[in-house]
C-alpha cells in the first residue's frame, strides 16, 4: 500500500486526477478523433477518459 499510495502522489504532482471505480466495460475512443474512451461503472455511471490505467489488484 505504501509504494502505491507513493506512485499516485508523484502522479497526483503531474496533474494527473485518480477515480478509483470498478469498471464492466470499456469502449474504447479514437484518439486520432480525439474521442475518449466510455467506461461503464458497476453502477450503470458512464466516464469518459482519454487515458485509462487499470490496476486488477493482487493477493
């Protein structure tokens, strides 16, 4: 936890914003179109991003 909670502090310095959600889906954009991706939430919310990091966790 503590070597994650360092990488979202640096990225956090960059400008960079975090919405920890679970996701379903993805559908990804066109980035020569400059559309986002549209990701859908377990409860039924569209986001749109143009980056997407995704962390599955480990145990």
């Amino acid at each position: 936890p503590e070597m994650m909670q360092m990488f979202q502090q640096q990225a956090e310095r960059f400008g960079t914003t975090t919405q920890p959600r679970d996701i379903v889906s993805i559908k990804p954009g066109d980035p020569t179109q400059n559309k986002p991706h549209e990701l859908t939430t377990d409860t039924g919310e569209t986001v749109l991003a143009h980056t997407v990091i995704l962390a599955t966790g480990a145990t």
